[in-house]
C-alpha cells in the first residue's frame, strides 16, 4: 500500500495521548473534541502513546489496563476508526527505529534547552537517557507518517518546532522527504480545573472523568470554586472571573448562557444553583459516551480489533516511511551487490 492508495490527497494529521487510563473534562475540551472534528477534514492517525508513558514511574502491570481504557475512552467520544486511523504507539516498532536515525541530526544542546526536560529532570537523582530523548520520539511519532500538522497546546509548542528542526536537518543532509508539519491550535486556551487555579488534572483532582456518573459529576463540581467576592447568595456576581461561567460556555447549551451570566450577574441565582446546573450540562454531554464505553467493556473484542486493524494501516504507512529513510542513509547494505 502506497500514500496515493492510502488516500494522501487531504491533508494528514498525527496526534498523541498517553495511556492514563479513562480521560477527563481537560482532555475532552482541549484535544479529543477536536480529534473528533477533525476526522472529517483531515486523514488523521490517533495513537495511545504507551512508549511515551513508561518513562513515569507507574507500575508497569497497570499499563495494559490503562491502555485499554484509553481505547474505550477515545472511541466512547466519537474517535472513529472508519475516518481514522487509531492504534497504540508500541504495535508500530517503526517509531522506534525512526527516532534512533533522527538522534543522528538532533542536536543535544536544543533537546537540553527543552522546558518539559529541565523541569522533570529535577525530580531525577540521575535523568534517565529517555527524558532528554523524549522529543526525538515525539518528532519520529510524527514524521514517520509525514504529517502535515500537529494540534498542539502551548506546553508542546517547543516539542513540535523540534520537530520541525529535525526535518529539515535531516532533509538537509539527505534530500527534501520529511515535510515540517504545521501547528493545529486548539479551539480552547489552557483550562483551569475545577479549583480555579491549576490546570485540569486527573492528579490533583480537579476535575471530573467523561465516563462519570450523574452522583460522581455533582460530587466534583459542587466543590468548584466560583466567584471569591461572592459570599452570600445574593451577592452581584462576576461572570468574567468566575471559572464556573466560562466552563459552562464550553459545556452549557449556548442559549442558556445569556440567563446564566444575568442570574450571576445581579444575584438571582446563588453559586450552588449556578454550579448544579453546570453538572447537569455535563452528564447530559457525558450521558452517550458512558453508554457507549459500556457497551466496549461488556465487549473488549471489538476494541481489540479496532486497534489491530489500526496498528496494520499504521504499520503499512510507517513501513514505507522508514524504508525510504533507511535507504536515503545507506543503511541499504544489499544495493551494493
């Protein structure tokens, strides 16, 4: 199979998410609704990024778990494998090899410079050779399929310019092949959790699972915080700064939005109220994805064989990618007979 049999004429995208288990409000809002979106745009490549993921300190016994649940999560939200391709990172070995002849062109004063690897390395007694790597792999996930963009957000802007960098290194010595895929911007900025504060997180706990039941939803959001210069209920709120108003434009059925600001606005709904209603938006959001993702559980072989058929176009994809790289670097050793 070749790229004009694959269907190269639209645009191709590659995308990552790690393996963490089921995915929460932040992953929703900021990258697996627009994969969703995107599908009919673009030929997109999805995978589960388990390689990535053994660089945490996570007990590896859980990995296959979480991996599966990552799955069931993906295709509970609308990732469809009939207008995409989903796979898990691992069941392409490609990946791997690619990364080690992109480490040839990839400079490691711009892989020290790299602001994810200066802060994590700190948490190290000894940085681990992977951490500093990890965005060889990361470029290799992406060029390996040639894509032409990435959605990235702002903690990957580096990573993806880095990958930009090792295509046209690598272009430079070995002739024009890699394209230098182009940034995606998220439709959503940096989304705060329900704390009001930090980034969404599954470990800090501030936000809600997409697979969560209507009694798990309001137990989370009922603590968000709000407005703190409102106290009592009928204190004149601020819509503006109150982190609960701008999740309920991302989540709320838009024609509520007007009554919910005025409400907040001049004192006519209290906190509790507002925030209930925020719940409710999201399990209904929420309510087909939990049907769908227990349908996946009672019935694991379907998911099994969207993966393998995902992985196979993957692979033949991939295959064709590092042959000609391999060539390219005369790591073709029988062309000399």
């Amino acid at each position: 199979m070749n790229e004009t049999d694959y269907g190269k004429s639209r645009k191709r995208v590659l995308s990552g998410i790690q393996p963490t288990g089921e995915v929460h409000l932040g992953n929703y809002l900021g990258a697996l609704r627009q994969w969703v979106h995107m599908q009919d745009e673009y030929e997109c490549f999805y995978s589960i990024v388990d390689q990535h993921a053994i660089l945490g300190e996570g007990d590896p016994a859980d990995l296959p778990a979480r991996t599966l649940d990552m799955a069931i999560s993906l295709l509970a939200v609308g990732v469809d494998p009939e207008r995409c391709t989903l796979f898990v990172q691992s069941d392409v070995r490609e990946h791997v090899e690619l990364a080690w002849l992109f480490n040839t062109v990839a400079p490691v004063g711009d892989l020290e410079r790299m602001t994810q690897y200066k802060d994590k390395s700190q948490r190290y007694d000894s940085t681990p050779v992977g951490l500093l790597n990890y965005p060889v792999l990361q470029a290799a996930d992406i060029l390996i399929y040639r894509a032409d963009a990435v959605p990235v957000g702002e903690d990957q802007r580096q990573h993806l310019e880095l990958t930009r960098d090792i295509a046209r290194k690598w272009n430079a010595r070995y002739g024009e092949y890699f394209p230098e895929p182009d940034a995606i911007i998220p439709e959503v900025g940096r989304i705060k959790g329900l704390d009001g504060e930090a980034k969404m997180s599954k470990s800090l706990g501030n936000t809600v699972s997409i697979l969560a039941d209507e009694d798990e939803v309001w137990g989370r959001v009922r603590s968000a915080v709000t407005d703190p210069q409102r106290v009592r209920r009928d204190d004149p709120g601020r819509p503006e700064v109150c982190n609960v108003f701008t999740l309920h434009k991302l989540m709320t059925d838009p024609s509520l939005i007007p009554d919910i600001e005025e409400q907040c606005r001049f004192g006519t709904r209290g906190c509790v109220d507002c925030k209930r209603i925020f719940a409710e938006s999201l399990s209904r959001r929420f309510a087909p994805f939990r049907e769908r993702a227990e349908h996946l559980r009672a019935h694991p072989d379907e998911v099994r064989d969207v993966l393998e058929a995902g992985a196979e176009r993957a692979r033949a994809v991939a295959r064709e990618t590092l042959d000609e790289a391999r060539s390219r670097m005369g790591l073709c050793w029988r062309s000399a007979l």
